[in-house]
C-alpha cells in the first residue's frame, strides 16, 4: 500500500489517516540555499521531496508538505539563501509536532537533508514522543562505492549526482569545475565527476535506508 502527501487529501482524509494511525514524515529541505555556482537554491527542498515521494512509493505513510526554512548559518552572506535562527528553527518544528498531535498524529518521522540542522532538530524532538529523526548525510551508504571524490560535502559530486536526476534542466553544466573556496563560492568539491545514474543510485540507497529504519522502528508497515 502507497502513502499520500498530506496536501492532497482532504481534512476528512487526513483525519481518516491519523485515527488509523498513520506515520507522518516530514521533509525539511532548503527551499533556496547557496549550493554553488552551478545549482539552484532549491536543491535541498526538491532532494527532500523525492525522499519522501520515494518513501511513499514504499509504505502507507503520509508526507507533510516540505519545511523549506532551517537553520543555515555557513549561507548567509550567499544572496537569496534564507535562513532562520536555530532557536526560531527549533520552535517551527515543534509547533508543526504540536499541530500534528493535536490533530491525532503518533508517530511522526522527520527527513533532514541539512547538516547544519541536525543539531538543532534532535534537540527540538528531544522528549516529544515517538519520533524517528533521519539524517540524510547518513544515508545510502551502500551507494558510495560510485562516488570517486568523496571529498567536499555541498554541491559536490553526490549533490550534483542527485540534481541531474531530479531536475537536470536545473544543472548549470557549464558552470561545472572543481569547486572552493567555500567561502567565495558556496560549494565544496568535485561535481565534474557527477552523472544522473550516480544520483538515481544514491536517492534509491537512501530511500532503501529510510524504508528500513521505519520498519524497524514501527514494524506493522512492513
């Protein structure tokens, strides 16, 4: 059985969802972040949102719409990233926790794609129930065998890999060279070497990894 994001079912679908206890997920992705020179600023928020449509192709879980706003200190002097305090951050998570239990919700998942916002998101959940956090970063391990530089760590050859199989349109080719310093251009690594199939790869790895980890920590979805 396939899940459903939240923002196409109606409020007695939802309600419907929730009484029979569905697992929520939550997204958290960038909606416009530095990521070099050679990708778009949304490139978080369309990762977060093909995990978690991944995710729903796998099990009867229910997505929430993305959180596209995070704590991203390193971006800020990057024009048109956005970023929130980690306090700030830390309070829209729980508020939107608190608006799904409200509502009946569980057991809630959070899929963070940030690195910056793994600090802040563990201690935001600290406490608040049945929540299983996932750290993207840490993710799709057995797909690492592709990457030839894993040196780097944003817009890089992973990073680049994904964006030319979600949206290679997006992909800036001719601005593809061998990234840093951070500090004028955003971006660490080596996204020469990144191709669509490396990036099918990776989303699938992960979304295996993700799989798994729900199963585990709630096994009646498997």
């Amino acid at each position: 059985m396939s899940g459903a994001w939240l923002e196409d079912l109606t409020w007695p679908e939802a309600k419907q969802h929730f009484d029979n206890g569905a697992v929520v997920a939550i997204p958290i992705g960038a909606a416009a972040k530095a990521h070099g020179p050679h990708l778009p600023l949304k490139t978080d928020a369309l990762t977060a949102r093909a995990l978690a449509q991944g995710l729903l192709a796998r099990l009867p879980v229910v997505a929430a719409p993305v959180l596209g706003f995070g704590y991203y200190p390193a971006f800020t002097n990057f024009a048109g990233s956005q970023h929130l305090t980690a306090d700030t951050f830390k309070s829209v998570v729980r508020e939107l926790i608190a608006n799904l239990t409200a509502h009946g919700v569980r057991r809630i998942v959070l899929i963070n794609t940030g690195v910056s916002t793994e600090k802040p998101l563990d201690e935001a959940v600290a406490g608040q129930g049945d929540i299983l956090v996932l750290h993207t970063r840490l993710l799709g391990k057995a797909a690492e065998t592709l990457i030839e530089n894993r040196e780097g760590g944003h817009a890089d050859e992973r990073e680049t890999s994904v964006m030319l199989a979600l949206d290679p349109r997006a992909v800036r080719m001719d601005k593809l060279t061998l990234d840093g310093p951070f500090e004028q251009t955003g971006a660490t690594g080596d996204p020469t070497r990144a191709t669509a199939f490396k990036g099918e790869r990776l989303v699938a790895a992960r979304v295996d990894d993700m799989v798994a980890a729900l199963v585990k920590r709630w096994p009646d979805l498997g």
